[in-house]
C-alpha cells in the first residue's frame, strides 16, 4: 500500500484494499472483508471493471 501511496496511483492503492479483503475473506474474517472492499470501492480509486467486479458480494464464492 506504501508503494502505491507514493507512486501516486489510485488505482493501485484501490486494488491493495480488495487484494486485503480477500486474504481477510481466507482467514474468516467477515468484518473486515466487508469493510476492506467496501473501502476499494471507493470512487476516489477509479478501479477498472475487472477489479470492481472482484470486490462485489459473492464474487470470491462465485469463482
């Protein structure tokens, strides 16, 4: 997240959020998978589709 912080890109820093709430979401964490994606989501990241779609409800069951 540092890196991405630095480098300016917010597309990246929105990624590392669903990156996280999916290692939260293999540790059973529900709480924080909801919170993390919620938080990747955000506007201010402008993900691209692909990864917007990682981050919606059931996606990870979906795979």
């Amino acid at each position: 997240m540092e890196w991405a912080q630095e480098a300016d890109a917010p597309a990246m820093q929105g990624y590392v959020l669903l990156k996280k709430s999916q290692m939260a979401y293999d540790d059973a964490d529900a709480g924080r998978v909801l919170s993390l994606a919620r938080a990747g989501l955000h506007e201010r990241w402008r993900l691209p589709a692909r990864a917007s779609v990682a981050a919606t409800p059931g996606a990870r069951a979906r795979r």
